[in-house]
C-alpha cells in the first residue's frame, strides 16, 4: 500500500532527519488496530524548523515518539544524520537518541517533583557524559538557565511545584539544551501558557535555535504560533500527510488542501467586525483510526470528494514551488 | 422574594426594554489562610439584551469568578465576600438567597463552563440530563413531551441523530459533542443571559468555529445576550459587540468591538494583541514579550495593578489608581484606566513599518 508520496524530500544528503514511511500501530482493548500513523514521510535540515499542524488524535504525538523510538515504530526508517535508528542495537540506538531531545506540553508533569532545578537541568550530563567535571557542569547549567530567561540564582535550589507553568516549560528547555542536542521535538509545549508567556516562549526559541543551529520539530495545533516559528509547515490528517508548504505559503489566499482550508477558515480573524454565519451545519468530526476511509482519508469531509477518492489514495504533487498537497481534486480548486 | 438584602428599586434611568444587565462596582474577595485574594475589583458595565460582551484577560485575572458572580454562585462559598451591585432584569440579583437564585438559574440566566463533562453526571445520560432541566421548570410536562423537546434541543444545537445520542452516557461523546449537550441543557429554559466561560478553550479549531457559530446563531435568534469569557482574543474577535480587558481583577479596558480590535489604549490591551502570533501577520514576526508574571491577589500595592510590568509606568502610576474613563472625546464609549494612555495603532503601525525594512 502507498504511503502519501515522497516528493517533498529534500537530498538524503541535506538532511539532518529524514523519516520514510513511518508507520504505527497500536492494539486496541477490543484487540483491534488503531492506526495512528499509517506511512508518512518528512525531512528536516540542519537549522530548519518544521511545523507539524492536524487535529487532536491526527497522530502528531505518535510521529513525534516514533522518531525518538519511544517506542520502536511499527515500520519505516528515522535516519538521523545518515545514520538508520531502524537498525542500531539497543545500546547505539541510546547514544543516538541523545542528539534527539523532546518536550512534552505539560511542564510540570514530565520534572521530577523529588529534583531540584539544578540537578533537574544537569542530570542528563551526570548520567551520559561522565567525563564532564563539577565545576563546568554548573557554570554550563548557569549559563542556560540564564538564556531561557531564568535567573539562576533565585531558581537554583527550588522544585517544579514552586514554580509557574511557564518557568518549568522554560526549564525543560534547559534541560533539554544541556545535551546539546541536534534535533529538538516540541510537542505543543506552548499550548498551556498564557499570551505573553508563549511569546516570550517563542522568541526565546527561535534565538535559540540560531545561536545554536539547531533543528526544531514544533507540534502545534495553532497555526498562528506554527506560522510565527517554522520555516516549513507539515499538515496531517488521520495519520497521513495531507500537505507540506514553506511558511510563506501558510495564508489564506493561496490554494491549499481541502483540509488545510478547512483548518484556514475555522481560524479567527482578529477583528472588530462581527460575524453572523447563520446556524452551522451538522457536525463532522475525524473519523476513528480503527477503521479509516479508504482511498483519501478526508474524503468523509471533504466538499470536493468524488467516486475516484473513495478507490484511490492521493499523492503528493508539488502544486506550486515549495507547496506539495494530496488531493485528486485540488486543480480543479480556484479562488 | 429577596431575602435578607434590599430590593434596591429600579433606577428611573433604565430603559427596561435595552439594559438586562446592570453591574455596579462589583468586588468579589475570599478571605484564605494567605490573605485576601481581591478576585474582582469595583467592576461596572451594562449589558443590553441581544448583546454579546466579550471578557478577555490572561489566566488568573477573575474572569470565571466575575462570571460565577453575576451567576449568584460566588457567595456559595463560606469564605466569599461580595460587593457592589448586580441588577439583572431591574431585580437586584447582588446576594441572591436560595430561592432567588434557584428561580433565575437556568431560566433567565444559564452557563456553560470550559469542560461540560465536570457539569453532567457521568452515569446519567445524555437525554435525562436535558428533560431534567426542562421539568424543573415547567412540571406539568410529561414525559413524553419532554423527551420530544429534549431531542429538539440536541438537533437545534447540532447534533447529529439526536435520537440515538439521547440515549447515550456523557462519556460516549466528543468534547464537542458534550460541549454542545451543555449548550442545550443551558438553552432549555429560554434564558435571556448565558455566560459562557472558555466554551472552546479545549476544542480543536474545526470545533470551536462550529461552537462559536452556534452560539452566535442561536443569540441572534432568541434574542439572547451572552458574556463570552476566554483567555484567547481571537475567540472574542467577530464574535462581540463590546469587549472587556480583565487585568487582576480590574477592568484595564472596554470599548465597542469594531474600535477595540483597531485601537488600544491601555498598554496591557495593546500587549495582548502584540503578543499573539496570529495567522493573519507574516511569518516569523516578531512578537512582543509582556515581560514578568501577574501580581499576586493578595498584594495590595497602591496604584495601578498593571504598574510592576508597564512600560510606561511613572510614580503616579504606583500611588494612584487609574479610573476606567474615556480616553478621546470622539470615542466616548472607548474607556481605559490608564494616566498614560497609548495609541495601540500608532505604535503597531510604526514597529510594522520598521520591520518590513528589516533583512
Ligand atoms: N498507546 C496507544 N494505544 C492506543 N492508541 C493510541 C496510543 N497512543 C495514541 N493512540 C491513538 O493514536 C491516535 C493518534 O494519537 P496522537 O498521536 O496522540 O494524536 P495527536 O498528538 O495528534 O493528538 C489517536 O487516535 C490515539 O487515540
Ligand atoms: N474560591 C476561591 N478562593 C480563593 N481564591 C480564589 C477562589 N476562586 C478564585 N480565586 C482566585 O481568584 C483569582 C481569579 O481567578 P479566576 O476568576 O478563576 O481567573 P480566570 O478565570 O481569569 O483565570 C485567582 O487568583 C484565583 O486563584
Ligand atoms: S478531493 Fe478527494 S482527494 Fe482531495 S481531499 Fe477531497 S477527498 Fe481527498
Ligand atoms: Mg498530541
Ligand atoms: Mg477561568
């Protein structure tokens, strides 16, 4: 069975991830398969942020867990700097993983409420790089504390539940940037935080990431904070890709898939005038990974579907520069 | 039928027909082991039938409490103190006794919350959650009647096969599914006020256009008024006819919808849109950073509340408090409690323009 194309790839070469027909399953209670993720395919270069938007149960969290190999994904490869994770030994694939580094949205929930915030940001050091010493383990934890806006000194000594939801978010960064990773997966770490933190939040990220060249893998399901931060957007649909753009492209005048416009219009436009739509229609919601649709899986809300969408799945095809959608019908679109 | 407080009788300046609601230096407090936590303070506003107001401000600034409130539920706690005054319908509504606050719940003033599930019983379904509702207000309808307007109901508000979702355990059905379910257990009794506080706040985008619009539908045709509290600007936007800055208790601003979204005057206002990455700005742009954290409730300080984390703050903003007034002569309905009121559009207008130059 196809996947949902591979012509957004960059050269293997170029990439720092590169990620080929992913695919994960789960067993459900009833025993039968949830198909989470079923075949996608992305890239991310050295210094690249990539944006990856879709409703809540699409299967972002999954992708995200998979690259990792927490746990190992049902099939596919993650190559992380040429290197197949697919293929290492337990014990390589442990010394890999430390170039990947991931948050999760709920700050408080992923610190250890027994660790101080010293030793919260450098455990990672104290337990893979052994060979660091004392002294330069602290000024390094001082250092970046300090560049995710902490002041070490006030902070040093306290536990995560004396601090606010944006301080532990801004100390699992720290900690996270302790292991100087290649790769870092942000799993809807901004989804919490109030306006003004979330912007402090992203500005502090995307400094980050120049100064340190990093690569930035950001969930969102925000495309307003997805538009601000990445460079490419991924947008995914009941385990599947359904379109990848440059950011440029993330609008509302430019021709998109039909679930991307979906997602483009229920966004609010921030302005004083009102709006009365008038009684909405009836209500659809994604349907279950139990049992997808076949061919497109939008096809069950999809206002351009036709009889080729039930039999064929789509591709695919770069529609405009830098724009790849997959969609049967998306030509025949005009706005 | 008031109770232990005063009937405060109608001001001759209402005009019955427009004002439904009436709020007059509202303050609500709890007394804690901590101190006094000063949740709302000296809040006023009027709210006429049909109308939406939209109530934004960041988490922590009193939102839910003003909503709970002008909902009477606030004094339901031992250790609650509420002043000032609450004129719903010409009734003072500011301490409602039980019986009150029993025949105007529901009927005349109604609420939906963020999570509907912490509102439905869990081992009761769908459908008798919203026949309950319309029995307790109308006993003499059968039960039968009752299930065929309770399934009205649920089709009205959008829910696909209502006839097998009566039927159904709260558990069964999506966030949006309940989140509509609590919209219809709050429109059963026809009431003139809903208070809907962060009703989309844990729905996908998708969804809560779908919930917006059904609100708005549904306040455009029964002619009812909706407070529509969220953290998120962009909920409120098209969506009300006045909007409401909270700040830590105090209103920072208000102003007609379509002046508010093009200017604002308090700097805090101007901070929350500056700071919200929206799809409607360009990629990348820059966003602007409220620096430091909200004060704490129970911190007294003199002077304006915003003062710690403003900008503009000079000494007399830390000795006196600023009133909630006009700011222009042509705009008499845009008000914000600030000495150093900035122009939100004159400032956004100028970083914009730096910003295109920039490589
Ligand atoms: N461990 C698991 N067991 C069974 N189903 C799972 C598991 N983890 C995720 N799922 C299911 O996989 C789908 C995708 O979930 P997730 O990746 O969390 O989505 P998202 O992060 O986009 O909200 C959902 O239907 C979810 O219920
Ligand atoms: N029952 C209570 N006892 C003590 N403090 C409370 C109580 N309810 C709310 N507060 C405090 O009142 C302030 C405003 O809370 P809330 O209205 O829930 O804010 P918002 O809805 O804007 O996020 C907060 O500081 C909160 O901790
Ligand atoms: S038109 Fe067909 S292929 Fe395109 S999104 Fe709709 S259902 Fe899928
Ligand atoms: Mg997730
Ligand atoms: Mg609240």
């Amino acid at each position: 069975m196809a996947g949902t194309g591979k012509a957004h790839l960059k050269e293997k070469t170029d990439a720092r991830l590169r990620v080929e027909d992913l695919v994960v399953e789960f067993q459900a209670k009833s025993g039968q398969r949830v198909h989470a993720v079923s075949g996608i395919s992305f890239d991310i270069l050295p210094g690249e942020t990539v944006g990856i938007v879709g409703e809540s149960g699409c299967g972002k969290s999954t992708v995200a867990r998979a690259v990792m190999h927490l746990p190992q994904p049902t099939s596919g490869s993650v190559v992380l700097d040429n290197i197949d994770l697919t293929e290492l030994s337990a014990e390589k694939l442990r010394e890999s993983r430390v170039r990947m580094q991931l948050i999760f949205q709920d700050p408080i929930a992923s610190l250890n409420p027994r660790r101080r915030v010293k030793d919260l940001v450098a455990e990672g050091v104290s337990i893979w790089n052994r060979g660091d010493d004392k002294a330069r383990t602290e000024s390094r934890v001082r250092e970046l504390l300090e560049s995710v806006g902490l002041d070490p000194d006030t902070i040093w000594n306290r536990y995560p539940y004396e601090l606010s939801g944006g301080q532990c978010q801004r100390v699992s960064i720290a900690r996270a940037l302790m292991m100087r990773p290649e790769l870092l997966i942000c799993d809807e770490i901004l989804s919490s935080l109030d306006v003004s933190v979330q912007s402090q939040m992203l500005n502090l990220l995307k400094r980050t990431k120049r100064e340190l060249g990093l690569s930035l893998m950001f969930i969102s399901h925000d495309l307003g904070v997805v538009k601000n931060i990445s460079d490419r957007i991924i947008v995914m649909y009941l385990g599947k890709v359904a379109e990848v753009m440059d950011v440029e492209a993330l609008d509302r005048e430019t021709i998109h898939h039909p679930y991307t416009d979906l997602l483009l219009e229920s966004v609010p436009k921030v302005t004083g005038e009102r709006v009365f739509p008038g009684l909405p229609g009836e209500v659809q919601e994604l349907p279950s990974p139990l049992n997808p649709p076949s061919g497109c899986r939008f096809r069950t809300r999809c206002p351009l579907a036709t009889a080729l969408c039930v039999e064929e799945e789509p591709q695919l095809e770069e529609k405009a520069r830098g724009q790849f959608i997959a969609c049967h019908n998306v030509a025949s679109l005009s706005k | 039928m008031i109770g232990t407080n005063t009937l405060h009788a109608v001001p001759a300046d209402i005009e019955p027909s427009k004002t439904l609601l009436r709020v007059r230096d509202l303050s609500a407090s709890f007394s804690t082991p901590s101190g006094e936590v000063v949740s709302v303070e000296r809040v006023s506003f009027d709210l006429h039938r049909g109308k939406t107001l939209g109530i934004v401000g960041e988490s922590g600034s009193g939102k839910s409490v003003l909503g709970r409130t002008i909902m009477g539920l606030t004094g339901l706690s031992g250790n609650a103190t509420v002043s000032g005054q609450i004129l719903f319908d010409g009734v003072d509504f500011t301490n409602p006794d039980k019986k009150l606050r029993s025949e105007f719940l529901g009927s005349k003033i109604a609420m939906i919350f963020q999570d509907p599930l912490s509102s439905l019983n869990p081992v009761k379904l769908v459908g008798t959650h919203v026949t309950e509702t319309l029995r307790q207000h109308d006993r003499s309808l059968s039960r039968r009647d009752a299930k065929e307007q309770a399934i009205g109901l649920l089709d009205k508000v959008r829910i696909p096969d209502p006839q097998r979702r009566f039927g159904q355990y709260p558990h069964e059905l999506s966030g949006g599914m309940r989140q509509r379910v609590g919209i219809a257990i709050a429109l059963a009794c026809s009431p003139q006020l809903l208070v809907a506080d962060e009703p989309t706040t844990a729905l996908d985008v998708t969804v809560q256009k779908h919930v917006l619009d059904l609100l708005g539908a549904i306040c455009e045709e029964q002619g009812m008024a909706m407070i529509l509290v969220s953290h998120d600007l962009g909920v409120v936007a098209g969506r009300s006819d006045e909007v409401m800055v909270m700040y830590a208790g105090r209103i920072q601003e208000k102003a007609p919808a379509s002046e508010f979204f093009v200017r604002q005057y308090h700097p805090y206002a101007y901070g929350l849109l500056a700071s919200k990455p929206m799809l409607d700005s360009p990629a990348h742009a820059e966003l602007l950073s409220i620096t430091g954290r909200p004060p704490d409730p129970t911190d007294r300080f003199p002077g304006c509340r915003f003062a710690p984390r403003c900008q503009n703050a000079r000494a007399i903003c830390r000795e006196q408090e600023p009133l909630l007034e006009p700011v222009s002569d042509a705009a008499p309905e845009h008000k914000a409690a600030c000495f150093f009121p900035i122009d939100g559009l004159a400032v956004r207008t100028t970083v914009d323009n730096s910003q295109e130059g920039a490589p």
